[in-house]
C-alpha cells in the first residue's frame, strides 16, 4: 500500500521517506518501454525506485535522500526533468 506517511496505521512497519517523480503523460496504455528507459539510467547509479503505473501515466518513487542524485542520473541519459514551483 501506497500512502501518506502521516496515514499509516499503527504498528504497520513502513519504509520512507519517499519522493515521487511524475512521468509527463498521457501515455497510451499500449506503449512500453518507459519505465525501462527510466529505470536504466538509476539502476547504474546505485538507486533503488518503486514505480507506480496508472492508466495514463508513470510515477517513479526514490528515497527523499536519493533525490538530487535520481535527477542527475536521469538528466546525464538526456531525460528533461522539470521540479514543481515552490
């Protein structure tokens, strides 16, 4: 289960925190290879993701200490990555 830290009922071991990355959609359902070309460039750099499909798109969580170098590795495989304003 995927869930606001704030929500997790007691006494359920959790792991966090986590950040997630939006994958820019809608994608068709029919099309592969996405996560594959995001997964690629963290596996080589030693970061470890949880990704989540939806109907029309990805998300990709990383551990909230693991950020800044998720977006490196993504950025050095040619991947845009814009961050929310604020």
């Amino acid at each position: 289960m995927i869930c606001a830290a704030a929500r997790v009922p007691a006494g359920v071991r959790q792991d966090g925190p986590w950040r997630a990355l939006k994958v820019a959609g809608p994608f068709d359902f029919g099309t592969t290879g996405v996560i594959a070309a995001l997964a690629r460039p963290l596996a080589e750099a030693g970061i470890s993701l949880l990704p989540v499909a939806t109907f029309d798109t990805d998300y990709l969580l990383v551990k909230a200490g693991a950020l800044d170098d998720s977006l490196i590795a993504l950025q050095s495989y040619g991947h845009s990555v814009q961050l929310p304003a604020g």
